[in-house]
C-alpha cells in the first residue's frame, strides 16, 4: 500500500512541477486510475505505518499540548477573522510556538514589511511590545536557518509561491503562512479560480508533506452574535471544504468581569473544522495581552510565555 500512496504523491508532484511551468489547472488535475490492492495487506504493520504518521503533529499556543487540535504533515489550516479580531498576532504567536518546538517555518506576510515582520516577531518571542536589539539580534541568530521569509509586498502570484513554499519544503519547511488570500492573484468573485487554488494547495501540501497555513477572511455576518463555521469563509466553498482544520479568531465579550482599561481584550478561538485527531469543534477563550504581544488563558499572567532562550533577557531581566 505504501507503494501505492507513494506513486500517487511522486506523480502529484511531479505534475505540480509541470504545472508551475505551464500554468495549466486542467492538465495538472488529471490524475491516473489507482486501485488500492487491499488483499494482500498486513493489518499490523498498516496500523503501525498510521500510529507513525499520525505520532508527528504541530500543536498551537492555545493549546500547547494538543488536547484540543493538531495539525498534521501535508496538511491544510484555514485561518479566518474579521480585521482586528487578533487573526495576525496570534500567527505571529504560532509561528514563534513553532520555531521554539524546533519545527521550520516559511511565511509570506504578503501586507507587512518584511522588516517589520522580523521585529514583531521578535516582539511576540520575547512577550514585549517593542523587542531589545539583543533580543531581536537573538531572534534572528537562533532561528535564522529555520525561517523562511517571503519577501515582497502586495499582491503575489499564487503558483509562484506554492513553488516556493514546494522548494522550501524540499529544504526541510515544515509549515507554510500565506497572509493572505485575499493578497493572492485569485479574484474575489473568481469562484471557479478559487476552486482550482484549493485544489491546488491542499496537493502541494500532501506532495511536499507540508502542512500550509491560509488566512482568508469570513463572509460578513449578519449578526455580531452569529455563530461561525466553514460556509462562513469567504470565497468559493472549497477553500474551506478541502482546509483539514479551520479556526475562526474572534473578539468575545461574553466574559463581563474584566477591567475594561485593562491590556487585556477577550478573545475567543473557535475551532470549526478538524478533519483528523479526535474532529472536535470547540471554543478556546482567553486574552489578547497588548502589553505582551501574546494570547493567554489568564486576564492577569504572572509572566509571558519565552520563545527565545534566558539569555535574550539577559539586558532587561527574566519574564
């Protein structure tokens, strides 16, 4: 079987270097007949072959220890929110979770200098509105070889940067941003555009064993108390239906017991899809600490959460 899985990825991949040459969507979605044959498998070693792949998992700074929600390799993560919700800073949160666990990160900030990009970075790492130039130096020395960053501005062609994020994966990338969508060369009203996108991008991320990361707006709501899921994504309805997971970031108010003047803001994290694991939906609430860069499960934490080792607070003092 595994023989069977890998000719059909070879052969993916191979087309998708085909198509990021031709551009042709219709040539690239025609795959060969592939019939599984089941008879002669061994049910010990394929559960074993599953329990490995399924061993390797990325877990999020809402849920550190992957109670709630993994992501897996060759994966595909829709993030959504309307603007201000916290969408942006808690991927700046992720990204960081993810280079201190020792994974490898490409991401394309496609509205953000790329300069800029680094510094809030660093911000968030060291749980500080503005990083120290030794942190930030640090920042960029520890995770330098790990990180990959897109490095333009506005609108990106969207097979260009799936052949990037393809070459970084091929380089060791586990885990790709796009921010996002709606900064990409696929029209908003392109419905039958956006369908190709996703069908796109959820077969590099299994080809490459990738897992990619896409902020995409939601639809406008009719209400502020509407409750959201998939269908709520904007766009074409498979930019959501091929995502493994999508999660929904969202300013909450429902918790009435805090100091309005406060640093802190409710923020809730709504899990609306989860293909794999254990396909829980489910809410995360906690706080946007401004002060801090960083969500926590507290209004009032005793200290950041440290994505750079002790010595980059060495200037300042431990958090």
């Amino acid at each position: 079987m595994n023989d069977a899985i890998a000719k059909i990825d070879a052969y993916r991949a191979r087309r998708i270097g085909e198509m990021l040459v031709t551009q042709s969507a219709e040539e690239f979605e025609r795959e060969p007949d592939e019939l599984v044959d089941i008879e002669p498998l061994d049910g010990k070693q394929l559960l074993a072959q599953f329990q490995a792949r399924h061993a390797k998992y990325a877990t999020t700074p809402f849920d550190p220890d992957g109670h709630l929600l993994r992501m897996y390799p060759g994966g595909v993560t829709i993030w959504s929110g309307f603007p201000g919700a916290g969408k942006t800073t808690l991927l700046r949160q992720m990204i960081c979770h993810t280079l201190h666990r020792g994974s490898s990160v490409f991401l394309a900030s496609l509205e953000e200098d790329p300069a800029d990009v680094l510094v809030r970075l660093a911000s968030t790492a060291m749980g500080m509105q503005e990083p120290t130039v030794h942190g930030l130096q640090c920042f960029i020395d520890l995770y330098a070889k790990r990180f990959r960053l897109w490095g333009r501005i506005g609108i990106a062609q969207h097979v260009k940067l799936l052949a990037v994020i393809r070459k970084c994966a091929s380089e060791g990338i586990r885990h790709a941003f796009i921010d996002s969508l709606m900064c990409l060369d696929v029209a908003n009203d392109d419905f039958e555009g956006q369908r190709r996108f996703a069908n796109l991008i959820a077969t590099v991320a299994r080809a490459a064993k990738i897992h990619i990361h896409l902020v995409a707006h939601p639809r406008k709501l009719v209400s502020a108390d509407q409750q959201l899921d998939l269908n709520d994504v904007a766009g074409a309805r498979e930019i959501g239906g091929i995502a493994d997971n999508v999660i929904f970031v969202r300013r909450t108010h429902e918790k009435q017991d805090y100091a309005p003047n406060s640093d802190a803001t409710p923020m809730c994290v709504s899990i609306r899809k989860q293909r794999h694991f254990n396909g829980a939906m489910t809410d995360v609430t906690g706080w946007y600490q401004r002060r801090l860069r960083q969500f926590s499960a507290y209004q009032f934490p005793d200290h950041p959460t440290a994505y750079l080792p002790q010595a980059a607070f060495e200037t300042w003092g431990a958090p």
